[in-house]
C-alpha cells in the first residue's frame, strides 16, 4: 500500500475521505458509507509511513508534541484537508479530497436564495449543518460567486485552508491559522483595519471568533462563516449561549441587526444510488425575524419558517419531507435527517 496509490484512488472514486487508522481497515468515504480498500489491518507503523511523505517536518514535529494537527497537502489531482490524531497510541489519519476547480452555485444545485446572500452589501451569513455536508463547499461558491461579479476585498480566514481561489474581479487574501496567523480572533480583529468587503471565517469557535464576526458584520462587511448546528434555530442559540449571561442581552440586539441569513443544510444518500442530494432550511432575516431574536423566543422562529414562503424561506423538515416527495430519498433516509421526526413521519404517513 503506498499514499500516492490511496490518494489516485480516493479521486478517481470521488470519495470524500480517506481513513487510516493503526491496526484497523483503510476505508474509503463514498457518498456517506465506508468502503473497505484492502481486506487486511494496517500495522500503527504503515500509516505513519503512509502519512509522513504528506506532512512538513515542523508540522510533524508539532503533531507529536501536541498530538493533534490539522494541515493541507497539495498534489497535481486535488488539494487535501489533513487531520492528524492519536488512537490507542498510534497514528490515525483522515484525508479529505478538495477539489481543485471551486465549484459554482449554480453546479451545486444550491437554493435560488443562496445566490441572494452572495450578493447582499452586508450581514453576516451562516452556513450550518453536521461535519460533512459540504458547508466549505458551499462558503467557496459564494466567495466564487463575488470573486466573478464585483471588483471586492475578500480576506478568508482558515484553519486549513481549504479552496484555492484565483482572483477574477476581486482581490483575494487567504489567511491560514498557524501560518499566517495565530488564532481565528486575532485575525478578525486585524481584518477589519485591512478594509475588506467581504470577510470568510472558515468556522466560529469561541466567545472571540463570534464576537469578532458580529462585529466585522455590524460595521458593514458581509461576514460568511459556519456552525457545526442543524438547524437556524440551534444556530442563533448556539451563537447567544456562548457568551455569560449579563451579556447575551446586548448580543441578542447586535445579532438581531447583523444577521442576514442562514442555510443550514444535510447531504442524503439518493434513492437511486447514484450519490448524495441536499436538503436545506432557510432563514432570511426579516424584520419579525429580528425582534424575535431580540426578545429571546427563538422557537417562535419555527412558525415564521413555514410561513414564510414569500421570502424563500423553509423548514429542514419540509425540504426533506419535498425530497422524499420528488422519490429522490427514501422514507427512512428523510427521517433519519429530521429536526422533528414525529412531525415528518406524520406528514409521510399522511402522504399531504
């Protein structure tokens, strides 16, 4: 087994992942299941022979200090996001395939809204959804998108960098946590006094990333980032709870202000086999919206969701329960993604 031989592989399959791991199968991640490569366990010593050709030697020096990395690694197939862990002592791997053609908006399939909050002026805009479900992807297009139309500063802030992005209209700054800056908050604060357009954090982590984006939002940049949430009314929670309670007042009214939208969105197998399909809940930050936020009755959102259809505005549910309608996904596989599994079953069984 050689990494050159796993990585042809990885990209002629279009899996998204590799996974190694000492004294386990390699296993390919083809539209959301594992594929075995090899019939036999990998010794803890191949894999670190398999991984290290990959990893420059300060970052290898770093990994077994701190015995965690995340890193990238650039061939002629494809661009890598690399984390680096231990398991029971030895070496585990996983590898994640980055195509190195940015993809479109319109390629992707992606809600007509989508294209909107690319070319909205300001606000922030949060991508969300579980590890996996193309959120990175998603953050590309919309950089892509802006790069092809407008002559904007962008500055992206990553932890690896991701897409690579070729300046067309726009001028492009990517910014790598660890090499070129040393944390996500240091780098928002300085972004703000580098006059960009439009600012891309690739995840917010703590109280100072959030805070940071909302301010970069409030001062009239548009502010693209994610959340590891499933649905928009997690995500506004998520973004409240991490502050102390004497301040999530003063948070709620600044988000209320700040926020343009949200898309969160889940990756299904297709009932056909032949690959993922997506489901997407969409928020558009109108004003009932807002003073929702601002008052703190954040489930009153869900209503506002289903009814708002003028505003391109849906549910996770409904998207999943229109899928399952459109006989792209099954029964089960629709419920397995729900926010509400009772109410979906309910809207299957109906057959409204």
């Amino acid at each position: 087994m050689e990494i050159k031989n796993l990585l042809v592989q990885l990209n002629e399959t279009k899996a998204s992942d590799l996974l190694l791991a000492g004294n386990n199968y390699a296993y390919l991640r083809i539209n959301n299941s594992l594929q075995k490569i090899e019939d036999r366990l990998v010794p803890p010593k191949e894999v670190e022979d398999l991984v290290t050709p990959l990893i420059q030697p300060d970052k290898m020096e770093e990994f077994k200090r701190v015995k965690e990395l995340d890193t990238s690694y650039q061939d002629e197939m494809a661009r890598y996001r690399i984390n680096l862990h231990y398991q029971m002592g030895s070496m585990g791997a996983t590898i994640r395939r980055i195509p190195r053609d940015v993809p479109s908006l319109e390629s992707l399939h992606l809600p007509e809204i989508v294209t909107d909050f690319a070319n909205t002026q300001r606000g922030l805009i949060l991508v969300t959804g579980p590890t996996g479900c193309g959120k990175s992807t998603t953050q590309a297009a919309m950089i892509d998108h802006i790069n092809q139309r407008r002559p904007a500063h962008i500055i992206t802030i990553e932890d690896p960098i991701e897409f690579v992005h070729t300046p067309k209209l726009a001028l492009i700054e990517q910014r790598e946590v660890g090499f070129d800056t040393d944390s996500f908050g240091e780098a928002l604060k300085r972004a703000l006094r580098q006059v960009p357009d439009v600012i891309l954090v690739g995840e917010m982590r703590d109280l100072e990333s959030i805070q940071m984006a909302i301010t970069g939002a409030e001062t009239g940049h548009i502010v693209i980032s994610t959340l590891h949430t499933q649905d928009a009314v997690q995500s506004i929670d998520r973004v409240i709870d991490v502050f102390p309670p004497h301040a999530q007042v003063q948070i709620r009214t600044q988000l209320s202000m700040t926020l343009a939208g949200i898309l969160s969105q889940q990756l299904l197998p297709r009932k056909d086999g032949k690959g993922l399909v997506g489901a997407y809940e969409i928020l558009v930050c109108t004003s009932a919206i807002r003073n929702i936020i601002r008052k703190g009755s954040t489930q009153d959102i869900y209503s506002m969701l289903e009814l708002g259809g003028q505003y391109k505005m849906i549910t996770m549910d409904t998207s999943l329960y229109n899928l399952y309608k459109k006989d792209l996904v099954t029964a089960e596989e629709a419920l397995n993604y729900a926010v509400n599994h009772e109410k979906l079953a309910k809207w299957i069984k109906s057959g409204i």
